[in-house]
C-alpha cells in the first residue's frame, strides 16, 4: 500500500489523537480525532483543512495490539483530495 499512517507520540491538550499520513516517504497529510472517535477531520500539507466521510472507524483500522492502517474508504478519499 502507497500509503501509510503513523501515531503522533502524544495527544492534544483536548485529549485528540493526531496522526501522520504518508505517501511513500512524503507526509501528505495529519489526521486527528477525539478522545471517543466521535469527530475527525484531515489537514492536508498544502493548508486544506476537511472534515473526514463517516466515523474515525471508518477511516483507520486497527489499533491496540494490532497496527494502525488506513481503511479502503481512507485510502479511496486520500486519492480524490490528492490528485
């Protein structure tokens, strides 16, 4: 997969999760979402700023003891904004 999504080491002030996407070795974009997964959004590296399609579940996999993904959906929406 070209993409790839890492954890930032620690959380914001508000207690949201933040991520960094890559393609390739170039970051694309930051990916947040609160404590409860109920929001999320995208910061694209160019300044665009969107909410995210769904649920946070519908846009990373994983997590706990299994590595954190991007979902199909994920990689789907990253395509459309990126190209």
């Amino acid at each position: 997969m070209r993409y790839r999504i890492e954890q930032e080491s620690r959380r914001d002030a508000f207690g949201n999760y933040s991520y960094r996407i890559y393609n390739g070795t170039q970051l694309v974009a930051r990916y947040w979402h609160d404590y409860r997964g109920d929001d999320h959004g995208i910061e694209f590296v160019n300044g665009k700023s969107l909410p995210c399609p769904g649920r946070m579940t519908d846009f990373i996999e994983g997590g706990g003891p299994e590595p954190i993904s991007l979902s199909k959906r994920a990689v789907m929406y990253l395509d459309q904004h990126l190209t």
